[in-house]
C-alpha cells in the first residue's frame, strides 16, 4: 500500500520508521498465546482456510502472522492445481504494517517460508504482494469480507500522533471519544472488516472495557455485535517481554441471537493449558474456569466481568440507593499547576501571603491522615476567579515568577494565550480551601481516605469529594468499609501490584443511602467511626446496607 499524496502530507514530520508507530513491534505476543487466539476465532487446519479471509490490521514482526499463514499452507490439498491454488491464496491474507522496516522483515521472512513450501519465485512474489500492504491500516478502505481478524492493535496515545492526522481519524471514526487510545479505531474498522459470520480475536489492553473513552466502542459491540469470548489476561505472562498496560483477550462475533460471553479470569490460566482451554470454550464444554454471563455489553455500559453474585450485589445496591453525587456529594480532582517546581513554594517563600494556599497533596496522607509539610501553592487568579491577578499590585509575587518565566512561558497552557504566561492549568479557586473535603489518592490498594475540615487546597495528585448534604465524616466511614471496594473493583481496570484506580469517573459510581433517610441514631454511629477509625465500622455500614450474610461474603472477598 502506498499513501497518497494527502496522506503523504498528513503523515509530514511523523516518522514512520522510528517514531512511536514503531513502538508496537517491541511487544511481542507469545506463540501459545496467538495459537490460542487462532484457535478460538476458528482459523484451524480442519477449516478449509483456503476460502477464508484472513486480516491482521498491524502485524508488528509477524507474530500473528507467521503461526496464520503456516495454518493456511498446511491446510492445502495437494491435489489442487498449483494456478488454482495460487489464485485461490491471493485473496487468503491482507495484513498492514505500518512501520516500513517491519514491512520489509516480515516480506523476507514470508518469502521464505513460501519458497520452503515449494512455490515458484514467482508465485512466492505475487502472493507477498498482494498478502502483504504497507500503510496504515486506518487510512485503508475494506468491505466486509473477512472471515477472520487477528492481532495485537496498537498502543499509541492520542497526544503522540499529528494534529492533522488525529483529526481525520476523528472524523472516520466514531469511536474516539475523550481520550481513546488508538487501538479504539482499530478494533472499529477491523469489526466493520468482518464478514457476516466473521470473527475477531485482539489481545489488548483491556482499558476501554471499562472507562469512559471506550463507551462508543462497547455501544457500537452491543449494538451489532456479540461478545464470545473474553479471556482477563491481567498477570498472565503473554508478552516476552514486560508491558505496563493489562490486557484482555476479546474475541467479537458478527451479530448472533446468543447474548451469552464464557469468560475466563486470569487466576484461572495456566499457558500450559491453553489448548485444553479453547476447545472447552469452542465446543462451549462444561469447565470449572468458564464462567457463562449473560448480556455482558449493555449500550455505553462498562462490561462487568465480576462472578454473577458479586454483580447481583452491585446492581442491587444500585437500584436501592443513588450514586454518591446524585444523593449530593460532588467528586473533583485537585489542582493542576504546570510546573509545581515553579508553583509549589516553602512557608519562608518571598511571596505576598495572600497568594499563597496550603497545599496538600498525596504523600502527605499516606496514612490517612494528614502530615501537611508546611507547602503552598501560589495563587495567580483573583480571589473571585474570575481572571489573573495585575503583577503589578504583586511586587514579590512578580519578582519571583519572572525569574522563572522562561519555563513557565514555554508551557502549552501558556502558549494558548501569551499574556496568561503564568497561569496555573487548572483555574485556582481560594474559596474551595475553606470547604470540608474528604482527600482521596488516585492509586492505592485499599482506600485511604483522610478528612480536611477546610484548611487545605488539593493538588492532582488527589481527588476530593464535598457535599452539601452528607457528614463527611460518616462518609468516609461508608468508603473506608469495603462498600467503595466492590464498587471500584467492578467498575475500574485492574493496575499492577494490587493497586485500584480512584478516579473521579470510579468514585461516581459509588452508591450511598440519601442522609435524610438515615435514622439519627445511625447517623451518629457512622459519624463517630469515620472520626475514629473504629473497629465497627464494618458492621456498622452493612447494617446500613441492609446486606445479608451472604453479601457480607462478597464484600469481604473482594480481593485486587
């Protein structure tokens, strides 16, 4: 494949060779694990490969590709003539490889492999031409033939690609919303590839399953499509060598009455087992790692892959109470500054006090309560926010900030609008530090939740939530019982380590009783366990719920 001019001009200064396309073909997928992807969308030597269609939209160093095209050679009948053959293998493969130097190793090595099967030179040079196209694979236009798409998409996030270039995928694709990643688009146009009883098998990170930039791509599947299968491969060692995302294999049917996805957790896999494991899933055989659930992908709905009791649980609470913002608690995250070298100072700063905030941020409740280290955050905005302070009446403030310029010029917030060079990117607003918050880090395993009475601006490193309803402290009883926990962990992607998201978009989900329907008693209990820490709080909260013993169960099995 070769670009177009208006391509060609898209592409201009994004280097295809060293740039972060590139980057895709430093992960490469282990053998078992693209065998067993093969095997479960069907492209197996008992099929009669030579009528099917096969896509791989990014193939990288031919780790998909390679296992794909010796099933296709050896499933060929002999007795064929070799004209028919070859004509009827022309149209078996198209796979994309965007990066010209993979491109031209994988045309090597699938010249090889060809002339080992004793096609002619040729032959072997007809079939590379057309099995093989370099370009990019969501630039490209395909009908819905393919009976089968496999791959590994890849990771690139949205701020690494062309301006130009992220417009027009924008503009072809549906499915980029907020902040997706670019393997959203590849999944969208690799499903609008399949034929009407085609099949596709990605591992890849598992992220859009459950956040909110992958909402239009799970509407799109529920609505057209039907998730089969969805293999959770978080700590399941399916690279040679070590990525940072968690991913998940995902294999999507063209649309089927069946509503039904076997899911297998990653606690359940064992690499050695992968091909007892796909033919259990295949012929849809009774096994102690598949689980059956139904209706899995609801709209824009995250998937919730939890066992059925565990979800039973949460969709009760959720149709019992409202969620925490709704029963008037409000979820924000803290301040982004820039440059918190620049902006964060000591209590001996040069600086006119009334431009300075104490700050907070998340090392400094790493216990859960607060250790505030004598640091302030410097308040360029009037006390209103209703734009910057005039440096002018600020001799101090000036005075340090233009020492300092250079850096805080260059930033992209300050390049929007040159005169606002030392903005912070967040708007500060001085009245949120007088408001009672709950803090909240962004990454922990269980949650630590500290109570500011109003004395502290957050920085990002932190979310808060106030309310103008709830006692804080009786809430922080509610999210410090395990109540948060099921929430969090049916709702956020899973980290490394044994550590959760806390992210705003997870925290909103969380489903709290209103406070006006609590008896007073009860609100005097939850209160003194969220001031105390005491020991009570669990059994206080599950009363408050209304769980039974077997939802008590469930709460306290929650594990990462």
């Amino acid at each position: 494949m070769t670009y177009p001019n208006a391509q060609k001009d898209l592409m201009e200064g994004f280097d295809l060779d060293n740039d972060v396309y590139a980057e895709k073909g430093k992960v490469y997928t282990k053998e078992c694990i693209v065998s067993f992807i093969l095997d479960l969308v069907g492209y197996t030597r008992n099929v009669d490969l030579l009528n099917c269609k096969l896509l791989e939209p990014s193939f990288g160093l031919g780790d998909f590709l390679f296992p794909a095209i010796e099933r296709l050679l050896s499933s060929l009948d002999p007795s064929g003539s070799d004209v028919q053959i070859v004509s009827k293998l022309s149209n078996s493969i198209r796979a994309y490889e965007v990066n010209l130097k993979s491109y031209k190793h994988v045309s090597s090595e699938v010249t090889s492999m060809l002339q080992r099967h004793g096609f002619t030179q040729a032959d072997t040079k007809h079939l590379v031409s057309c099995w093989l196209l370099q370009g990019d694979f969501l630039q490209s236009n395909l009908q819905p033939e393919y009976t089968h798409v496999v791959g590994n998409p890849p990771y690139i996030r949205q701020e690494l690609i062309p301006d130009r270039l992220m417009k027009q995928y924008r503009h072809r694709f549906r499915t980029i919303y907020d902040r997706a990643d670019l393997y959203v688009p590849f999944y969208e146009h690799a499903l609008s590839a399949l034929s009407l009883n085609g099949s596709l098998g990605f591992i890849c990170s598992d992220r859009w399953t459950k956040n909110r930039y992958g909402s239009k791509l799970r509407s799109l599947i529920a609505n057209s499509y039907h998730l089969k299968y969805y293999i959770d491969m978080y700590d399941v060692n399916a690279f040679h060598s070590e990525v940072s995302a968690y991913t998940a294999i995902t294999v999507i049917n063209r649309r089927t009455a069946d509503k039904t996805t076997r899911v297998v957790h990653s606690s359940d896999i064992d690499l050695d087992g992968l091909v007892e494991l796909s033919t259990d899933l295949v012929y849809g055989k009774e096994h102690p790692s598949i689980h059956k659930m139904d209706s899995v992908t609801k709209g824009e709905a995250p998937w919730l892959l939890q066992c059925d009791k565990t979800n039973d649980l949460v969709k009760r609470i959720e149709e019992q109470y409202p969620k925490l913002e709704d029963a008037g608690c409000k979820v924000s995250i803290g301040v982004a500054t820039g440059n918190n070298r620049v902006f964060f100072v000591g209590e001996n700063a040069q600086i006119e006090p009334d431009r300075l905030l104490p700050v907070i941020k998340a090392e400094d409740i790493a216990s859960g309560t607060i250790q505030w280290p004598q640091a302030y955050v410097i308040n360029p905005f009037k006390d209103d926010a209703t734009g910057l302070v005039n440096l002018d009446n600020y001799p101090k403030l000036k005075q340090y900030l233009l020492s300092h310029k250079e850096e805080l010029a260059s930033r992209h917030v300050s390049q929007k609008n040159l005169k606002a060079w030392y903005r912070t990117i967040d708007k500060i607003e001085a009245r949120k530090l007088k408001l009672p918050k709950l803090l909240i880090p962004d990454i922990k395993s269980d949650p630590v939740i500290a109570y500011d009475a109003g004395n502290y601006y957050p920085n990002n490193s932190l979310y808060y939530i106030t309310s103008s309803d709830w006692n804080l402290l009786a809430l922080r009883a509610v999210l410090l019982s395990g109540i948060a926990k099921l929430f969090l962990l049916t709702y956020s992607t899973k980290i490394g380590s044994g550590y959760i998201r806390y992210q705003a978009q997870y925290l909103r989900r969380i489903c709290i009783p209103r406070w006006s329907n609590i008896p007073a008693e009860m609100r005097l209990r939850l209160v003194e366990a969220g001031k105390n820490d005491t020991t009570d709080i669990t059994s206080i909260v599950y009363e408050l719920y209304h769980l039974t013993h077997d939802e008590m169960k469930i709460v306290e099995s929650m594990e990462v």
